[in-house]
C-alpha cells in the first residue's frame, strides 16, 4: 500500500470511532429524560453530574477522533499529532493503536 492509501485508512478508523462516540450523544436527551427523578431529591443532583459530564467526555472523544479525521485527510500537520494523542486512546483496541502508530512513525507518514 502507498501512503496515501494508509493515510486513508487512517481517515476512515478515526472517522468511525468519532461516529462510534457522536451516536450515544444523540441518544443522550432520550435517555437523561427516562432515567433522572423528575421530583427534586438528594439524588436527582447526582444524576444530571453524571449526566453532564457523561456527555461532555463522549463530546470531547468525538470532536479528538473527528478532528483527527479532519487533519489527515487534508493532511496537516496537527492532523499527524493529533494522530499521535488518539494512538494512546486507542489502546482499548490495540491493532488499530498498533496501525496507527506505525503509520504515522513510517517514513510515508512523515
């Protein structure tokens, strides 16, 4: 495979695991709405932390990974390190950790 090739594989995982991330944060509204107590007690504060703060890492994961997306396709250089701070995140996975890593430290990805 040519670089170019990997850069677009590359592309194509950091835009999924955004979309993977972007899909509860749709869901979270229905979701808050089902499971947060509508009449006030010591509780219900606890939830909407929860909540907030749920959907603000799951944002936070979406906006690194899509962003990522966005700077390798147009291949910028804070594309490649931000390719470098997902490699990290993505060791829940390890191939794709593994892929990305060698590809941004291959001498294509330079």
């Amino acid at each position: 495979m040519t670089p170019q090739d990997h850069n677009k594989t590359l592309v194509i995982i950091h835009f999924l695991v955004g979309g993977f991330f972007t899909l509860p944060l749709f869901a979270a509204p229905w979701i808050i709405a089902k499971n947060v107590d509508t009449y006030p007690s010591p509780r219900r504060d606890s939830q909407v932390i929860i909540a907030v703060v749920s959907v603000c890492v799951l944002l936070l994961l979406a906006l690194i990974f899509l962003s990522t997306a966005v700077g390798l396709y147009r291949r910028k250089s804070w594309g490649r390190k931000l390719a470098f701070i997902t490699s990290v995140l993505m060791l829940m996975w390890p191939p794709g950790a593994a892929y990305i890593w060698w590809v941004i430290h291959s001498e294509g990805g330079k």
